[in-house]
C-alpha cells in the first residue's frame, strides 16, 4: 500500500501530508498591521516586528503579528468581537477564514501547491481545514478565566463562556464513557469475544451502513454513538480563492500596501478589508467573476467566482446538518451527519452492541430535534446579467446555498459576486420526483463569500480605494462641488455620446439624487422620488438615455412596456421549489427598490397592466391579493418612462393623452414631462450630424474633451441662439470629463444631506406656486389640451422635490430660492416641450430661430419687463426681480444678459451705474 501511494504521488495527493502543511501554515503565518505610536516605543517588540514599508506619502509603521493563532485562543476561550463590520456585537458564531493567498505568501512553493489542491477539491479540503483546526482548538488551553474575560471579572467571563450546549456535551461524554466501560466489563467477562454483526447478520437494507461499520460507519453516512466533530463545531470555516482578501478577524485590521502583500496589484478589491462594491476600475482584475455560461463540467468540485444578479430568495430556514437520535431499548444517543444533503432518510435501526443482541430488527430510533444541530440555510436564485448574455440566448440561472452567517447578506435585484463550491446535486432523493428524474442531476453553488455590489447611494461604494486615490477623487469632487456650474457638469457626464438635450440631463440627474422623503408622525410618507417620462418621435435616443441611466443607478431594472405584464412589473404568485409552498416573487419594480425602474415603450403596455403602476408612482407600494397571500410590497422606485406617440409621429394638432394614448391619471403622477420633437432644421441637423460623425471617428467623447473640441465649436456657435431654454455646448466643452465612478460619488455624498425648507424661503415658493396656478399655461391662456398641463398639487410637490435634489447637489441642508427657481424653470421648460408650436405646423418654423407666438427669445423676455413695469405702473424695476420673474418662465440668465445688452444698445432701457435696478426709457 505504501509502494502504491508512492507510486501515485504526482496523481493523487497525500491527505495527511497536507494536513500537517496546513496545520504548520496555521501556526506560523503572520499578517503585517499598522503599527501605533505605543507599539513604537515598546522595548518588548523585536525589531523583526516593526517594519517600515514605503508608501506614497513617505514611510509607514507596521507590525508583524501571529494572524490565526490569537484568533483560534479567542474561539477557544469563547470571547465575542465586538465593533466588527458584518458581525453581531457578542455573537458566538465565529468565522474562520482561509484565503488561499495567505497561503502562496506564506510558502512560494508548498504553499502555492496546496492552495490549487484545496480550490480544485473544495469540499474535500474544507473538512480537512477543519479537522486541522478542530485538533488545534483541542490542544489549547482555555485562558478565558486568566484573561479576565470582556470585563475583567473571572467568574464573571467563566459563567457567560458556558452555555446549554456546553452542558449538554459534557453529559453526552460522561455517558458514553459510562457506556464503554460496561461494553468492556461485559466483553471481558465474554472472554474477549464480541459478535460483531450481532443476531441481524448485517443488518437491514434500511440501515446497511449503520450496522455493518458499526461505530465507524462507511461514508460518516450512517448512525454513530461517537460525537461528531460537526456537533461541536462552534465556527464557520470559509476557503477564499485567490486573491480575494479576507474580511473579518484577524484581516480585517491587515495592511495591504505593502509590497510583499499578495494584494498588492490588487488594490480594488483589497484597500481596508472592505467588501467591493460598485463597478471595478481596474482592468486586470482576477477576481471580478465570471458569468454562469462559463462554468463548464471541469469546475465540478472546484472554487469557482461567478458574478450575476439575484432574482430570488428564499426564507432563511433552520437546516439540519446532525441528526439525533434516542434508542428506546438501551437508552444511548445515535448521531448522523446529513449536512451534504438536502434530503436524507431517517435512521431506524441502533448500531449498539446491547441492542444488536436483544432486538429483532424493531425500530428503535426517534429523532430528538433538541439534541440536533441546526444551522441557517437560505437559497438563492443567480441569474446573469444582462450584459453577459449573447444576442438572442436566454438568461441562465443557478441555485446559491448559503448557510449561517452568509444568509440575509443579499436582497432580489442584488448584483453579486459570490465565491463557492460547483457541485452536482440530484434532482430528488426519493419518491416520485427521483424516479422520474432517473440519471438526470442539476448544479448548484455552496457559497464561501457574498460580496454585494452596487447595494444603494446610501452605501458608498469607495471603500476599496487606496489612500491615494481616494484623495485625487475627493479633489475632483470638491472641484465639481465649487465650479461654476456643478450640475451642468455633472449633467454632461449622463449618456456624454447623445447630443444635445442639456435640460432633460439635468432633469434626469436631479432623479439620480431624488428628494428627501418625509415620514409623518401620524404615518403618512410623502415620496421623494422623482418620475420622468420622455416622449416624442423615433430615433430622438429615448431609449439610450434610460439604459445609461439603468446603468449609473446602483439598482436599475430596464424593461419594456410590451414585453412586460402587470405581474412580471409588481409581483407573481410563484411555487418554491424546496418547501412546495405559495411565495410572492417580485417583479420589476420591486427588484428597482431604492433605485430607478426604466420602462420603455410606455404606451404600448396593456391597460390591465398599466393600472398596477398608479399605486407605484404615487404610493411607492404594490398590493398583492392572490391565492390567499395579502401583502403589501414596498416599491421605493423612481419611474423612468418612454413613449412614442400613437401614430408614428406626433401630431401638433391633437392633445397629449390622444398623441400617446396614456390617461391624465397617469400622466399627472410625473414630476417632469418632455416632449422631443424631431424637427427639420438645418444648423440643428449639421450640428447633430457633426457630433455623430466624430462619436464614430474617435469611438466616443473622450477625444473631443482631450483637444479641446475644436471641431465642434462652429457647430456649438450656430447652436447659440437656436436652442431655447438650452445650454450652450461651448460652455460643456470647457467644462472637464467628469466619469462615471466620480459621478456615483458625488451623488452617493449629495444623499447624505436632508435639506429643508427655510421660514424665509417657504413664502416665497407659495407665492411662486399661486403666479403660476394663476397662469394656468405659459402662454397665459386657457389650456385646450387637457389637464396634463395644468399647475395642481402635485406640481408644487414636484418642485419642492426638484429644489431638494438641486440643494444637495450644493452639498446644502437648506434650500436656497436659486434651487427654486431652477427646479420651476425646469417644470416650464417641460410644460413648454407639451405647449410650443400647438398653433402651427412643421412649415411654421424658422430655421434659425424658434418661435412662440411669432416672437423671439429677446422679445418675449422684454415683454415680460414691460407688462410687469405697466401693471406696477413704475418705469424702475429691481434687476433681482427681473431674474426671478425670467427664470420663473424658462429662459435662463444668459438670455437674459443678451436681451439687456441688445435693448441697451438700442436706448429702449437703461442700468443705473449700480447695475441693481432697471429704467424703462419712456420714449419706448
């Protein structure tokens, strides 16, 4: 046997050979901390122990430590964490983790070999880790009661490291000792003769295993009197592939920039000990994951990393992994180890000696739930990502096992990256469901690590940058934060390749950071989000700009309107596949829960199923009432529509609900509303031609930021005095490229802030609201359209949210009366897109100039000076009055410079040498 072991030791590795490695990596390996200033001028610590590592900013201190020999003394002693990330304060589930490039760290060569071992047998290696560490807990000492314990009483620390459990081993010992003796005192007074197979012969098929090995059972399958090492396993074992780093105790205080760290290059996934989240800006990242369609038949028992969305979860549900049992004829415990199955059959026969000789074959076993172990068990439901399925293929979705500690860590909408074990798993163990699925097996994941990506704004996603560059982001923020305009630059940073469509940018960013949502005392919740719906004619990027905004937003579901149901969009009654019961499955806006729900082709949806997302708009709640559940689902989501009109185009002479068949009900839960016209006009059209040829020519905008944009400044001049309401593109071309990594942060640190409405703003939005009720249209007229665009209620609330979002933008917790007049140019913009042009045609459009009643930008911004200088009946007007009144109607303060030059130039107005108030000339 030695020959042949010999022989076949490049093949076939030597178990104990690595159980002894891994035991000596276990005691001698040390992980570097930083050091203190009182480690420094500790005369105790060798000088092998501090060591300076160069960094950028000059030397660090760090310090040498033992890394698992302390925390193993701490899992002997009982001693619970306390202040720990994902941990509970005082839990007694401890977490052991392995991360296989401590191991190529430790030892380059012995190290390296074993770590490939371990991720190519998985499951075999993880119970090898654990009988090493379980030998190791076994010879330490417990010094809880000389340490003193958390709070220095040692009765004190003695009384709350024991437990029930503790007890109840203690008398399973003590009566399986009992029991020895008399098997040895009988086997003695025998003669030394014992029946092995006793009066069974074998035993039964039911319990082959159980009577035949006896006390060692075959497989650690069948019945035992020994207690499990399973039963008193008070830890988590996990096994990390490469370089991913560990989280909790002892790495989570490891420095990691140093130049021997096995992180070193990997720096997005390893800064802190925190876990990675958002999206990675490294491209040689190895530990990113894979989708499901990558994982092939060879990764069966391998350690593999697949990164996917999840669609589903299940209840966290206690899963038996020991099973207990009582003989009722010699009155011993019987043990069985079910923790690989999902479905085991109970043990009926006991494998003693006394019972073996006195019974024929009864059932004596019963299973007592008190003396089992159960641990938490959840099952996920991974289903990739849209972007990693092919053209015309169909999602693939995988089962995800998650036990203890690793449950409860991800939601449904969830995109995650989870590091587990690939094993094969048969379809049922029994009964019908077995024999019909005959040789036919199914796959599943055990999870090892759940890393959650993108979980909300309110989550930084940061954490795992260096020192130095989370110093270069913090400048560029506080860049952005105190230029001249930092929302049009971070409004260029949505979809950069569409041109045009600054207000719609800016509108779409205000969603991003959304409002502040207020909780009543009496219960009523106001909403904060903000709903947008674009419509208009084809090919005007309707669609481009929800998918960039799906995929900027930390949950963001992009569907359509046609290929989505009432309940694929709120919820289905679905039928879980392990307990057989009715469960709720969320749809589209559920899985967009604190995030943004894109839907397209919003007309085209059936009236049955646009009905179920009045609730959500409004309430932010869906209602389900279905086969017997009542529940009421939270749907925190901002709405994100596009439609098309119903006739291919739009058509001016027809109202907004008949041009894209949606209801006034439903129109009227938007905050914002855009009508996007595909227009013939020639310096229009150049322009966008332009900007579309260089996209091609340069594979995006990063080139035109680089030089300068020089050739798009013929384009962004013609662009000057075409676009109403428009920022020019001059101005975004001398703004820097902001990214979408900067961007996320700089909305995720906008969210902090609560602004509120101060006592000397709060009139002044009143006042605001009752001009512009009073107005009823722009235009002053009476709405012929419907009531779509008409100031009610709803408006105000959409431009209470719009001014918080436009103060957190400034970092602010107070609105400022410029956040109010930006979000009420905003809503007249929108209401000017449904308005313009209802009275003419295409042919009623000039070419350079956009027309509103046969008027001009400049003319109708004088006018507005005039009317209000004859109804006040004073020719000297406050210029601050001025700009709130212009802002008010949709023009912006460049338009309103322009017109005051062009009227001065003429002697029509004049400004005081103060430049604070206006005179209406009276020869005008």
């Amino acid at each position: 046997m030695d020959a042949a072991a010999a022989a076949g030791t490049d093949s076939y590795p030597n178990y104990n050979d690595d159980e002894a490695l891994f035991a000596l990596f276990l005691r001698e390996h040390t992980i570097l901390t930083q050091a203190s200033a009182d480690d420094a001028a500790d005369s105790d610590l060798d000088d092998d122990d501090l060591l300076l590592e160069p960094t950028a900013e000059g030397k660090t201190l760090v310090r040498k430590i033992s890394c698992f020999t302390p925390h193993l003394q701490r899992v002997k002693n009982r001693q619970p964490y306390f202040g720990v990330d994902g941990l509970v304060d005082g839990s007694r589930t401890y977490i052991i983790e392995v991360p296989l490039s401590e191991l190529v760290a430790w030892d380059a060569v012995r190290g390296i070999e074993l770590a490939q071992r371990a991720a190519g047998n998985a499951m075999r290696y993880h119970e090898l880790f654990c009988r090493v560490i379980d030998s190791i807990l076994d010879s330490m000492d417990d010094t809880s009661n000389t340490a003193g314990g958390r709070g220095g009483n040692n009765a004190a620390a003695a009384a709350v490291a024991r437990d029930s459990i503790d007890v109840l081993l203690e008398q399973r010992r003590a009566q399986q000792e009992a029991r020895r003796e008399e098997q040895a005192a009988a086997q003695a007074a025998n003669g030394g003769l014992d029946d092995v197979n006793g009066p069974l012969g074998g035993g039964g098929l039911e319990n082959d295993a159980a009577v035949v090995g006896g006390n060692n059972a075959a497989g650690g399958t069948g019945a035992t009197e020994d207690l499990p090492p399973l039963l008193m396993r008070r830890y988590e074992l996990r096994i990390l592939p490469l370089q991913r780093p560990g989280n909790f105790p002892p790495f989570d205080k490891q420095y990691r920039d140093s130049a021997s760290s096995p992180y070193r290059h990997n720096n997005t996934g390893a800064a802190g000990g925190k876990e990675q989240q958002g999206e990675s800006s490294t491209s040689d990242n190895a530990i990113e994951g894979v989708s499901l369609r990558q994982i092939r038949s060879r990764a069966l028992g391998h350690l593999v990393t697949l990164r996917g969305m999840v669609v589903r979860s299940s209840d966290v549900k206690p899963a038996c992994v020991v099973a207990t049992y009582t003989c009722d004829a010699c009155g011993c415990e019987i043990y069985q180890v079910v923790s690989t199955k999902r479905e085991f059959l109970p043990q009926r026969l006991c494998p003693s000696e006394e019972c073996r000789r006195q019974t024929k074959g009864g059932d004596t076993l019963h299973l007592q739930t008190r003396g089992s172990k159960f641990v938490k068990f959840q099952e996920l439901k991974l289903q990739e990502l849209p972007s990693q399925v092919p053209m015309g293929h169909v999602p693939r979705s995988m089962s995800v096992h998650c036990r203890g500690e690793l449950t409860r860590l991800a939601s449904p909408g969830d995109i995650v990256t989870i590091d587990g074990v690939f094993l094969p798993q048969r379809v049922a163990e029994s009964g019908y469901r077995a024999m019909k699925a005959g040789l036919v097996a199914t796959t599943f994941l055990e999870a090892q690590s759940v890393l959650v990506h993108k979980k909300s704004y309110d989550e930084s996603g940061n954490g795992h940058l260096s020192e130095e560059e989370r110093a270069k982001l913090d400048k560029q923020i506080d860049e952005i934060a105190h230029g001249d305009d930092p929302v049009g630059t971070l409004a260029s940073a949505i979809a950069p390749e569409i041109f045009g469509h600054e207000d719609i940018k800016r509108a779409l960013l205000l969603m991003l950071v959304g409002g502040c949502t207020r909780k009543l005392p009496d219960g009523m919740r106001i909403r904060g989000d903000i709903n947008i719906c674009l419509m208009g004619d084809p090919g005007v990027a309707k669609s481009q700009l929800l998918k960039h905004v799906a995929s900027i937003a930390p949950r963001g579901v992009y569907t359509t309107g046609k290929g989505s149901s009432g309940v694929g969009l709120t919820a289905a009654i679905t039928k879980d596949v392990t307990t057989g019961e009715l469960a709720l499955e969320g749809g589209a806006l559920v899985l967009a829960d604190r995030g943004i729900c894109a839907i397209d082709e919003f007309d085209k949806m059936d009236e049955s199923d646009r009905t179920a997302i009045h609730e959500v708009m409004e309430q932010q709640t869906v209602s389900v009432a279905k086969a017997g559940i009542v529940a009421t689902l939270n749907a925190r989501a901002a709405v994100l529509a596009a439609a098309n009109p119903l006739y291919g185009r739009y058509n001016r002479r027809k109202s907004l609900s008949e041009n894209v068949n949606l209801p006034n009900s439903l129109l009227s839960r938007f905050d914002l509303m855009f009508l996007i016209l595909d227009v013939a006009d020639v310096d229009r059209d150049m322009a966008l031609a332009r900007h579309v040829t260089f996209v091609h020519q340069n594979e995006g905008t990063d080139a035109k930021k680089s030089d300068g944009g020089a050739d798009m400044i013929p384009m962004d001049e013609d662009e000057d005095e075409d676009d109403f309401g428009e920022n020019e593109q001059e101005e975004e071309n001398d703004q820097p490229a902001v990214s979408a990594n900067v961007l996320r942060e700089y909305i995720t640190r906008a969210r902090r802030h609560q602004p509120v409405v101060p006592a000397d703003v709060a009139p002044y939005i009143v006042e605001a609201y009752v001009s512009l009720r009073s107005q009823g249209t722009p235009t002053g007229k009476q709405n012929k359209n419907g009531d779509q665009t008409v100031m009610t209620a709803r408006q105000l609330l959409s431009i209470l949210r719009l001014s918080q979002a436009l103060a957190r933008l400034r970092f602010s917790d107070y609105v400022a009366r410029e956040d109010v007049d930006e979000a009420i140019r905003l809503t007249h913009m929108s209401k000017s897109s449904l308005t313009d042009h209802d009275d003419g045609g295409p042919g009623d459009q000039s070419s350079s100039k956009r027309k509103w009643g046969g008027e001009d930008v400049t003319s109708r911004i004088f006018n507005i000076i005039r009317d209000y200088s004859t109804s006040s009946r004073s020719q000297r007007i406050e210029l601050k009055l001025v700009e709130a009144m212009v802002l008010r109607k949709g023009f912006t303060e460049q338009q309103l410079k322009q017109c005051l030059e062009e009227y001065q130039s003429l002697d029509i107005i004049q400004m005081n040498s103060t430049g604070t108030h206006i005179d209406l000339l009276s020869g005008e």
